[in-house]
C-alpha cells in the first residue's frame, strides 16, 4: 500500500483542514495517509510520497513548511512531492494564483510534481492585530473543498499510475 505523508504549516487551522481534506480522498482512493504538523515532521524516510502544504501570511510561505523543506530536502527530493498554499483571500476558481516565492523555490529545489495555490479562510472572530484587523473587511472562506478533492485524486492517479 502507498504510504503518504500529509503535512502543513497552518497558525489557525484552514490549511490543517485542507490537508485533512487531501489525506482523505488519499485513503478512498486506497492508500494509507498521515496527516502532520509541518513542526513535528523529522524526516520522510517511510513514506513513498509527501504532499506538502503552507498556509499564505503576508505573501510569505509558513514558516514551518520552509523549515521542513530545509530540514528533509534531501529526502523529499528523492521521492514524489506535491506543494500547495492557501491564503488568498478572493475565490480563485480555475484562475492561477500565484504561489509564494519559498513555495516556488521549494518546486525547483524538489522537483515537486506541482505547486497549487487554494484560497484562504479568515474568520471573523480572528485573533491578533493583522487578522483581526483585515476580518473586519475581508473575513470569508474562499477554500473550494470540491477543487481540493479533484486536486487529490489526481495525485491518488498518479501514483496509482506510478506503481
């Protein structure tokens, strides 16, 4: 059975979900998944493929999504890599969004099979000054739950296609 690693770099939990929404259809499609904090991962020595996620502050990657790159980049790069980010707070439909510059880098240095940008859910009651501050205007959920399950059974194809 194919063995994944799902891991994210999340503050308020809507890439955690994205990742959980991935490792799902990973697990219909009949494979074996695990979803993680991109803090708590070491190494992706026993997994035959890592799906990799960041949310979006500021423009910049979450940080412990490039530290995991950093740490595993040796790893990773030998097995196949999927990157997401989710931030942006407009509904992206089948428009590109662009990704972070660390998530670009991140698909050069690996050799990532792709990179996708999915939007981003701020909610209203968010705590902290910036968030609380760009809620009062811009609060929504722009995440589009079905684009993420299609994304994932591609992946789920091709690595079905890939054994």
């Amino acid at each position: 059975m194919t063995k994944v690693l799902v891991a994210y770099g999340s503050r308020r939990g809507s890439t955690r979900e994205i990742a959980e929404w991935v490792a799902r259809v990973l697990v219909e499609e009949g494979m074996d998944a695990d979803v993680r904090d991109a803090a708590e991962v070491r190494e992706v020595g026993d997994y035959d493929a890592v799906v990799l996620g960041g949310a979006i502050y500021f423009g910049r990657w979450h940080r412990h999504t490039r530290a995991l790159v950093r740490r595993c980049a040796r790893q990773l790069a030998e097995r196949p890599v999927w990157l997401f980010s989710s931030g942006p707070l407009q509904t992206i439909g089948d428009r590109d969004a662009p990704p972070p510059d660390a998530a670009e880098r991140a698909r050069r240095r690996l050799g990532a099979m792709e990179n996708v940008v999915f939007g981003g859910c701020l909610r209203a009651d968010a705590r902290g000054f910036p968030a609380a501050t760009m809620a009062r205007t811009a609060a929504g959920d722009f995440r589009d739950p079905e684009r993420v399950r299609a994304w994932a059974r591609d992946i789920a194809y091709d690595l079905k296609a890939s054994i």
